[in-house]
C-alpha cells in the first residue's frame, strides 16, 4: 500500500522551525516511498487563522521545495462532516453534556497530571435530565473513554503506552460554541483522506491515544505514527514562535532552502556533515531509523 502522508498546518502566522522539521520528515518519507501527499489547513480556530496565511504557509512550503499532490478541504469548512460522526458516537450513547466551567476543571480539588493538565472526573457522565435542564445553557460534548491501555508504536519515539481514563478522563469532542475539537476533526479528515502515516512533533504524541480511540469507534484503520523530537537551543532552551529569527519570515530573507535544509538534516542524524542539499535530494537517503528520538540542539547561528 502506498505512503499517504499529510502537512497540517495552522494558518495562524509564519512557519516556525520546528513546523519546518516535521514537514521535512513527513515529506521525505512520502517522496522516499513514491507516496501521495496532502496539504489541510487546520483552521477550527477562525478567529487566529486567515486566508492570507494559508497562502503564506503555501508558498513557505514550496519554498523549501515541499510539494503536496492534493489540498483537502480546510477544517472550518467541514462543520457537516465532524457532526456525522458526533452523530454516530451519540448513536453509541458514547456522549454527554458537560457543563462544569473552565474553573471547576482546573479547580485544585481536580487530579492532574505532572505537566499541569487535568483528568476529568466524569462529574457530569450521569446527570439527570432534570439537571441538565436546570443549567439552562449550552454544554460542551464529552466522549466516554474505557479504563483501557492504547500503545502507539512510534517509529520515532519507540512504543508509547497510555490509559486514557486515568491520563485524560473522558474528552470533549464538541465544544460548547457549536466548534467540533481537534481531536475528533484530525481523525476524521485523516481517514477520510486516506491517511496512512502522520508525522509531526511530539508535543502531539499523547493525543495519538486518543486518536487511535476514536479510529477504533469510527470503524477506521489506524495510520501509522512518527513524532519528530522537539528543537532545542544549545542552552537546552525549546525553540518557539517568540524566536522571530526563526521563523520563515526572517530565514527567507537570509538564507537558502538547501542550507536550512542541511543543517535540520544533520542535526536530526539524516546527513553525516551540515552540506547544502535540496529536498529532493535528501529523499533518497531518507529512513525514519537516521532520525534521533531525543531533543535536537540547534544553534540558531547554523542556519544563516
Ligand atoms: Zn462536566
């Protein structure tokens, strides 16, 4: 079966560097393997996205010589396609309205995690109708999730395991302004698509869960998964959108695609030494076996 591999950009402002990486390697594997590549822009969030940015990421992308052969239908578009499937896991009794507010759930009395996120105690899972009348506004929707361990067999990270009841509890899938969550839509389009390897960073690893949880109820199959290490300055410090020097912006005026692209390259262990190549070229060298799982140290003086 051939590699269907996809860019997800957010159309909120330039390409970051780390946006820049993992569409590298999502690009390399798809042209490595002779695959289909899908551009979706990922604006649910309409009041920070815009048109004129989608074009920007466009012309980034082709830019450092990253083609797609399809551009999906963006996210804001796709409203009556996410509540088909809202509709089918209601079908399953597998919803419910959540009322709590924003700071009931990150109440300290709330458990939560050790990076600071909060696991829902299904306070609202049972609530009778006469209580849900009773709020008298607009809930948010929450997936039912089953004390069950889900593993993502990363080809980067390696096997990540987790149990969504007790790392998350269960989750929206539709807020309460009508805005269906990332989660359910990335799923959906992906299968739609006919997705079949997602690569991004792995600040999204631990949403793979509960994508793969969501797959599972819908009836589709799962893609296979690889989460690129996180840029870190020589300091240790995460690079981030605050670093303008590093965003497309300033490295298009700066430098050129094929040294960007040698410096990622080596420091993500697909080049042996830091020399200029395009793209194209690397792809043929490409294996996701090359690419360290660890945080890459990346001086930001390298790239210009
Ligand atoms: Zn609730």
């Amino acid at each position: 079966m051939a590699t269907v591999g996809r860019f997800a950009p957010t159309p909120s402002g330039r390409m970051h560097l780390g946006n820049v990486f993992a569409a590298l390697v999502a690009w390399l594997s798809v042209r490595h393997d002779h695959g289909h590549m899908v551009l979706r822009m990922e604006d649910l969030d309409t009041q920070r996205t815009s048109g004129e940015f989608a074009q920007i990421l466009r012309e980034d992308l082709l830019w450092l010589g990253l083609d797609w052969d399809e551009e999906t239908q963006p996210q804001s578009q796709r409203s009556e396609i996410y509540q088909t499937y809202f509709d089918r896991l209601e079908a399953m009794d597998l919803l419910y309205p959540c009322y709590c507010t924003r700071s009931q759930l990150h109440s300290v009395n709330a458990p939560h995690l050790s990076d600071g996120t909060y696991v829902y105690a299904g306070t609202c899972r049972n609530l009778s109708d006469e209580e849900r009348a009773a709020f008298g506004r607009a809930p948010a929707w929450r997936v039912k999730v089953p004390d069950q361990a889900w593993t993502v067999d990363d080809k980067i990270q390696g096997i990540y395991t987790e149990n969504l009841a007790t790392h998350c509890g269960d989750f929206v899938v539709r807020r309460a302004d009508g805005v269906y969550v990332y989660q359910l839509a990335v799923t959906v389009d992906d299968a739609l698509a006919g997705v079949n390897q997602v690569v991004r960073g792995t600040d999204l690893l631990s949403s793979a869960p509960r994508q793969m949880y969501l797959q599972s109820l819908l009836g589709f199959p799962h893609p296979e998964y690889a989460h690129v290490p996180m840029l870190l300055a020589p300091d240790g410090r995460r690079l981030s959108k605050r670093d303008k020097d590093l965003d497309l912006g300033y490295l298009r005026a700066h430098t050129t695609p094929e040294h960007l692209i040698g410096v990622l390259a080596h420091s993500a262990g697909l080049l042996d030494a830091p020399a200029a190549i395009s793209a194209r070229e690397l792809a043929a060298h490409f294996s996701f076996e090359k690419i360290r799982g660890d945080a890459i140290y990346l001086d930001a003086k390298e790239l210009i």
